[in-house]
C-alpha cells in the first residue's frame, strides 16, 4: 500500500510539473488531473493507510482522556 500511494504521489506531481512545464494546450488540464489526483485518489488512501489500525477513542479528549493527562502533568510536577 505504501508503495502505491508513493507511485500514485510521484504521478500527480509529475503531472503538476508537467502541466507548468509545458506551453501546450493541455498544459492547465495536466495541472487539474495532478490535483484532482492528490485530493481525490492520493489524500483518502494516505488518510486510511496511516489510520487504519489506531482506536479513534484515544485521540478524543473524553473526560477519561483529560484525568489521564491531569495525572500525568500531576506526575511531572513531583
């Protein structure tokens, strides 16, 4: 997975390059497909591959999270 994300990365952003590189007609659709690329493909399959096996609830600040972290600011203190 990691790797066709990189693959799919290296694509749009060559497209991007090619698109400001080139004096041709398609120049601002190679451009578009680059970004469109990145946002729609590229984004949401880095998003799923880097959160896929963490528990949400531990990034939430539920009242057991904030006593958690009270403790331990209690901890550094002393």
């Amino acid at each position: 997975m990691k790797y066709i994300i990189l693959i799919l990365f290296l694509a749009s952003a060559g497209l991007i390059i090619a698109g400001f590189a080139s004096n041709a007609e398609n120049a601002q659709k190679l451009i578009g497909f680059g970004v469109v690329g990145l946002f729609v493909v590229v984004f949401p399959l880095f998003s799923y591959y880097r959160w896929k096996d963490k528990n949400l609830k531990d990034y939430m600040l539920t009242k057991e999270n904030l006593d958690k972290m009270r403790e331990s600011q209690k901890e550094k203190k002393h």
